[in-house]
C-alpha cells in the first residue's frame, strides 16, 4: 500500500514542524507544509493528495480559497486552528482540531480522513 499524503497548510512554521513530525512518525507524507493560500493551491493543483490538514487563517486571511479547491477535488480536509467554528468558513465545513493539540488527537483526525479519502462528499 502507498504512503497515504497529506498537505499540510499552516502559517507558524514551529507548528508546522511539529505536524509535520507527527505525522511522517506514523508513516504518513506530508506535502508542504504551505505556508500562504498560493502555496496550498499550487501543492493542491500540482500534488496527489488523500488529505489536508488546513490552518483556518493564514496571515490573518481565511482559507477559503483552500477549502474550496480540496472540496471541488474531493480531497477530504480539517481545520487546524484555534478558531471556534464562528470563525471558519461557512461554506465549508468540516472537522476541527483545536490548537493545542497533541499527537494523539491530531493522528486520530488524520487517520479519520484518510478512511473517507474516495468517498463521495468526503469533504463536506
């Protein structure tokens, strides 16, 4: 079986970093991390992805832009955040990780998405 990749999309690189960690420590790729919208919608345009995991805002932006290109793909995705749902975009929901996390709970969102990775609306 294929490495299963996620894209990371996180604007604090000490955060990144440890996504990044935890998640290549289970065996997953990680692509990017990303860390402004353009860089995730090339890496979402140019990389096959079964995932993401998507900082709510990047430089005070909402994502959007990002969450739309991984809906219109399928590419099922959660925010990463410390933003309460309010905060997010409403036309794209999909699962939170709250910041703090640990690695526990952030293996578990991921492992969560890449079960739905394929599945019709699994980005909804």
């Amino acid at each position: 079986m294929a490495a299963q990749r996620l894209l990371v999309v996180e604007d604090e690189l000490l955060v990144a970093l440890d996504i990044e960690s935890i998640l290549t420590g289970a065996g997953m790729v990680v692509v990017g991390p990303a860390s402004t919208a353009h860089e995730a919608l090339e890496l979402i345009a140019s990389s096959t992805l079964d995932a993401a995991l998507i900082d709510a805002k990047l430089g005070g932006e909402l994502v959007n832009d990002v969450a739309q290109a991984l809906s219109e793909r399928g590419i099922p995705f959660a925010y990463v955040t410390g933003y309460g749902r309010e905060s997010l975009p409403p036309d794209y929901p999909a699962p939170i990780v709250t910041k703090p996390f640990d690695a526990d709970r952030l293996l578990a969102a991921a492992r969560r998405l890449l079960a739905t990775a394929g599945e019709p609306d699994s980005a909804a």
